[in-house]
C-alpha cells in the first residue's frame, strides 16, 4: 500500500552523495533498482535520474519492523528513505560514482507500488525495440536514454539563451505552429481568408 510523503523533502539526489557526506542525515527518493535479501541483511540500490545509492538494513544496526519492510521491495516500486550516509563496510564498487557510501536507513517509505517491469531498466537494453516503445513509460527510465533527454533539454536552453540575449523573441502563431498540439489532438480544416486556402489545424 502506498505512503504518503508528508513532512518529507528530499536533501540529495541518489548520485550526488559522495564521502563528503558521511556521518549525514539525508533524505532520498527513487525506483528500487535491486533488492538482496541475506537473511538479516537487506541490500536495496535506490536509483534516480542522478545514479544509484546502496541502502543497507542490518540486524543490530536497523529497526527489525523496517528490514522486513525492505526485505519485500520489489523492482521499480518508489520509495522515500532517511538515513546516514556511511563508508561502506564491504567492498567498494568502483562501477557507479556512490561505491564508497551507503545509506543505513532510520526510515523508509513505500510511495508506490509496482508490478514487475517487463524487461529490466538498465543501461544498453537487449529488449527487442517493438516492447520497449510499446512500455516507452519504462524505457525512458533508463540511464542511456535519460542522458539523451537532458543533453537535449541542456542544448535547447543555451539555444533560447543565446537568442534571448541576442535580442531575439520566441513567437508561436497558430500557423507556425506543428499541426497537433498533442497525440490526442484532432486536426481541422479551417479557412484561412488572408491568404485564401484551407488549412489543416
């Protein structure tokens, strides 16, 4: 069942924490990437648009109400966390820019439950293209794909940023504008008395 996020405000993005941030109290929110359950000790990796944070439950160390609360987090469910970031006790992993920190959680919240994805989100899919763009939802939620999303929305405003410095204006006039404002959108044939032909709008 869904929680809500009432009184929570996220303090880091899930890849901006780093060891400088050790000994905090954060709050982060995300999908759940992965869940390992050792018996007694839980590993979640929480993901956002940012990257990946590994959050360890352990007995001893974590309410044993919140470790069975993790323990049954399944793939792309949302959840909410406040925790201390803490150097890793195991391993490093030097594959994603967080492999040095954990979060020990003090708090977890389910925002939103999920079914099973039909393919993993992962970077450099296999899944066959006709399933990704039918599940587009879940397919934009890739590493890959994200960062082509934000190059794009990082070029574009430069580009009205340049422009507007320029002294330039942005104008949309009805007829310079795409034909359909949105994929539900109908078109329409209208007159067009200044110029004297029929327009598809």
């Amino acid at each position: 069942m869904a929680e809500s996020m009432q009184g929570l405000k996220r303090t880091h993005r899930c890849g901006e924490l780093s060891a400088a941030n050790a000994g905090e109290k954060v709050t982060i929110m995300g999908w759940v990437q992965k869940n390992r359950n050792k018996g007694g000790l839980v590993f979640v990796d929480v993901r956002d648009r940012s990257g990946i944070i590994q959050v360890v439950c352990e007995e001893g160390k974590t309410d044993a109400a919140l470790i069975e609360k993790a323990a049954g987090l399944r793939s792309e469910y949302v959840v909410a966390i406040v925790g201390e970031v803490a150097m890793r006790s195991g391993a490093v992993n030097d594959k994603i820019a967080t492999g040095e920190i954990e979060v020990i959680p003090s708090e977890l919240r389910i925002l939103s439950e999920a079914l099973t994805p039909p393919f993993p989100i992962e970077e450099n899919s296999k899944t066959k293209e006709e399933v990704r763009l039918k599940y587009r939802y879940l397919d934009l939620r890739r590493a890959d794909l994200q960062r082509n999303l934000m190059m794009k929305s990082q070029v574009m405003t430069l580009t009205r940023q340049f422009f507007s410095e320029e002294g330039f204006l942005e104008v949309e006039t009805p007829v310079l504008n795409t034909i359909s404002g949105g994929a539900t959108a109908r078109p329409f044939i209208t007159h067009h008395n200044a110029l004297d032909i029929d327009c598809l709008l």
